[in-house]
C-alpha cells in the first residue's frame, strides 16, 4: 500500500532540506564544542592539524557520499537516494556518542560526512526539478536555510550542554543528532519522486501524472505542464542520441562550460573564507579579545545573522538574478576580508604561547580595532549569507542537463567538499603561522570569485531547466549579455494555449495517449 503524497512545493522543499539541517547540525556540533573544558581535556588539547584533522572529517566523508551520490541518485531516485543517506547519519552519530579518542571521533564524522554528501548534492537537484522555474531559486534557498537554522539551533544545544560536567556534556550534544535524521527518514515516504527522474528511467504516465499535480494541481492538459513536458521530452531525447557517454558527457560538445560553471562556483563558496568564519569563529572572536560564554554567545549571533539574512534573499533571488549576487557578494566579501586581515596584522599583538593557551590563536587585538575586527566579520556573514551561501548551490543544480543532472550536482559538490576539507584542515595552522594573513588571501581570491562570475557564468532565473541548454551551448549567448527571465517555455505555453483554444494541445494529441488513460485523472 502506497502512502499518500503531498505536492505543495514548499512542503516538499520543507522536508527535503532538512537534510541540509543534518549537515548544520554537524557544524554546530564542533564549533560550539571546540573551545569548552570538557572537550579540550577529554580529548588532551588538540590542535594544529590534530583539530584540522577533527574539523575536515566531514568534508572528507562528504567528497566519499558525493562521488557515488549521483549513480545512487539515477539508479533509485533522489527521493530514495536521500532517504539512504540517513542510514550513514544514524551510523556515524552512534560513532561520535561513544567515541573514546579523536580516532572515534573522526570516524564517526567521515560517516556523518558521506550522508552530507548525499544529501548536500541530490536535495538541490530534487527542489530544481519539482520547482517552477518562477520559483526555483527561492525553493532551493530553503536549503541554504536549513542547513543553517541546524547550525543556529545546534549550536545553542551545545552551549546548553557546555553546563553539564564531564564528558556527558559533548556526548549529549552529539546524541541529540538523530532527532532530525529521523524526522526526515519519517516524512519522505509522502514526497512524491521527481517527474523528470520519472522521465529519465522511462515511467512517462507517473511523470506527467506528478508534474501536473505540482504545477497545475492536477490539471493534464494545462498549458504549462503540455509545454513542460515538451521541453523535458524533447531535450531528453536529444540528449539520448548524443554520441558520448560516461564520463565524457561532462567534457565533449561544450559540457565543460557546465562542468566548469557548476564545479567552480561551488568552490568559490569555500574559498571566499565565509565558512572559517562558520568553523572557527570562536578562534576568530578569540583574536578579538572575547572569551568564555561571551565568545559563544556573540558566535551565536554570528548564525542567528545567517539566518536573517538569507531569508531576506528567499524574497528577491528570483528577481534580481544569479549574477549580480555572485559578483557584487564576492566583491563585498573581498572587502571584509582585507579590513579583517588589515587590522589584525596593524594592531594585534603576539600572544606566545596562544591566547588563552590556544595555540590555534597566537595574535589579538583588544579596545577598537577588536570593536572592527567583530563588527566586519558579522558583515562578512551577513553578505555571505545574502549571495553566495544560497546562490552557489542554486546555480550550481541548475546547469546540468537531465541525463547529467544528478552526477553533475555531484561532483559540483565534491568541488565544495574538497576545498571544505582542505580549509577545514589547514586553517588552524595557517592561524598559528601566518595569522592575520590567512584573511587577505581569502580576500584576493574572492576577488577572483568576482572576475569569473562576469566572465563565465550566463543568468539562469526565471529560465527552465531545459532552455538552460542553450545557455552554455557553443553559440550561446556571452554571460554578460544575459539577464532573467526572456524565457522560451513562455512562448512555448502560449502557442500551447492557442491551439487549445482550437480544440488541440492536450497531451493525449501531442504525445500520444498518454494523457487520455484512465489511471492519470486528477
């Protein structure tokens, strides 16, 4: 017996995306822990690539989950595919509570990891193929959301947990971790599969049977689900004839432009240094003269910021474009890295030794300059969470065509996890070497994030997924002459409801007698 299925499309993202909330539940789980007495002696103090090693455990096991994420994804479907992933989540958690040593401790985060990297990946691509194309960009920031409302609400968790003696207190914290695995392990079973996946294994009657109950609450012959399903049959096949297959079909007849567009953005998310800020802001608020529960509370508020801020863009990204979001935000990120970077190194002082004994933190500031070094790093979060928090991981499940889509998205992640691990990593000992430095390389290479946005990467709001082709085709048109919305599919509906009011256009005319068989009725 076949649950019954819910098509609102905000439900539907609501649900997904708490998979994203596993992944900011992770985050939470260290960096509100990182710098309590309970973590620091169980575990002897680590620090240096020790502490990068416990930090980059998740990126590592997310680049394991993101390389087979996208043939588990075609195979079962992203709904399945999602729902498998919580099976590592529930592993790797049961790992961390009874870790005994930072051995345990980072086995049970790679665990952890691979779900992320399932989820992470194939979540986006589920929401950019059950949205409308009006609303794509909105639904997929609820991912972003997700993943954040986990790290602000996690992260309160563990400051809570920080007044529990012993090692019980980390252990709580990290416990606490299945209650959203579960949640979303009970409420996929009542998302629907997503048509275009339908499509691709070739269940065309439940494909048009879903996209009309998403789009046009049931309605077969509505204009808008005729000229959809259209465009997903036309280019599907297109892509069925093309002559490359495996792993060439992401290079050969301009696939690299996607490749490269979908890969390199999700990299500039981590490069942009914002997730350093996410990571190690007790490190950084260190450096700014703050300690104990002020430092953990001002860190709370860096995510509660997060938090605001994003759902701001969830009103305007479909209006304003890709584009300017992924220039100007990097652009401005850029910015608050150099004053970051700049103040620290013409004020701090060298603390030997470490600050506080955190020989993660050898330089601070205290009286004004910590005053900016505090006020620019929430202004770095703040216009990284109105660009390229949400933005990167919107474009880059955009511009993968249907047969690549869900490999595609994949590996973009696996671009976004390799740079979170080797941060994740390297960042403490880039703080105990070169300190203040650290900020004015992210600041140059957010910069470069800039450059590439305007040189390479073509507007995609307010276009469907499959005209999006045409954007990264050999004779497209130049990035920087793009703009949203100038969309095919409009035309597409409108000659579809022309001929509709000629008695034609249904589906069962256009593709068959699909549309007419008995088992499709609203």
């Amino acid at each position: 017996m076949e649950l019954p299925k819910i098509y609102n499309t905000y439900f539907l993202a609501i649900i997904s995306t708490i998979g994203g909330m596993l992944f900011g539940f992770d985050i939470s789980s260290m960096s509100a822990i990182i710098g309590t007495e309970q973590y620091v002696d169980y575990f002897h103090d680590p620090h240096g690539l020790t502490q990068g090693a416990i930090g980059s455990a998740l990126a590592a096991g997310s680049v394991v989950g993101a390389l087979f994420a996208g043939p588990l994804s075609d195979k079962f479907g992203r709904r399945d595919a999602i729902f498998l992933a919580c099976l590592w989540w529930l592993l790797g958690t049961a790992v961390q509570v009874a870790c005994n040593g930072y051995g345990m401790l980072i086995a049970g985060r790679i665990l952890n990891g691979v779900c992320v990297g399932i989820t992470s990946s194939q979540v986006p691509v589920y929401l950019a193929e059950i949205a409308k194309k009006e609303k794509r960009g909105s639904i997929i920031v609820i991912q972003q959301l997700a993943i954040e409302w986990g790290i602000l609400i996690m992260f309160f968790v563990g400051y809570g947990c920080s007044f529990i003696a012993g090692d019980a207190s980390f252990r709580t914290a990290w416990g606490i971790q299945f209650v959203p695995a579960v949640f979303l392990m009970l409420g996929i079973p009542f998302l629907p599969r997503s048509p275009r996946w339908l499509a691709k294994v070739g269940r065309e009657e439940k494909a048009i049977e879903i996209l009309a109950r998403i789009q046009a609450h049931g309605k077969m012959d509505d204009p808008l689900v005729v000229a959809e399903w259209e465009e997903i049959t036309t280019i599907l096949a297109a892509e069925r004839e093309a002559p490359y297959s495996g792993w060439r079909r992401f290079v050969k007849n301009g696939m690299w432009r996607r490749t490269f567009a979908g890969m390199s953005v999700q990299a500039w998310q981590q490069l942009s240094g914002a997730n350093v800020m996410t990571y190690y802001v007790v490190y950084v608020f260190q450096m700014a003269h703050l300690s104990g529960n002020i430092n953990l509370i001002s860190s709370g508020v860096q995510y509660a910021l997060f938090i605001v801020f994003t759902t701001i863009v969830f009103f305007f990204i479909d209006k304003t474009g890709r584009r300017p979001l992924l220039i100007y935000g990097a652009i401005g990120m850029g910015i608050c890295q150099f004053i970051v970077g700049g103040v620290l190194g013409t004020y701090g002082e060298y603390v030997p030794g470490g600050v506080g004994g955190n020989e993660n933190v050898i330089i601070q500031v205290t009286g004004q300059p910590s005053h900016v070094v505090i006020a620019f790093s929430y202004m770095l979060i703040i216009v990284y969470a109105l660009t390229l928090a949400p933005v990167a991981w919107v474009y880059a499940a955009e511009v993968w065509s249907l047969e690549t889509r869900a490999t595609g998205m994949a590996l973009a992640s696996v671009a976004n996890w390799l740079f979170n691990f080797a941060l994740g990593l390297f960042v403490p000992p880039a703080f105990h070497n070169i300190s203040w430095k650290t900020f004015i390389i992210f600041g140059v290479l957010c910069f470069g994030a800039a450059v590439q946005a305007f040189v390479f990467y073509p507007e995609t709001a307010k276009k469907s997924l499959e005209e999006i082709e045409v954007l990264f085709s050999k004779g497209g048109p130049r990035p920087w002459k793009t703009r949203p919305g100038d969309s095919l599919l409009d035309a597409k509906i409108k000659q579809v409801q022309e001929l509709q009011s000629k008695g034609g256009g249904s589906l069962g005319e256009r593709f068959g007698s699909i549309a007419g068989r008995e088992g499709l009725k609203g």
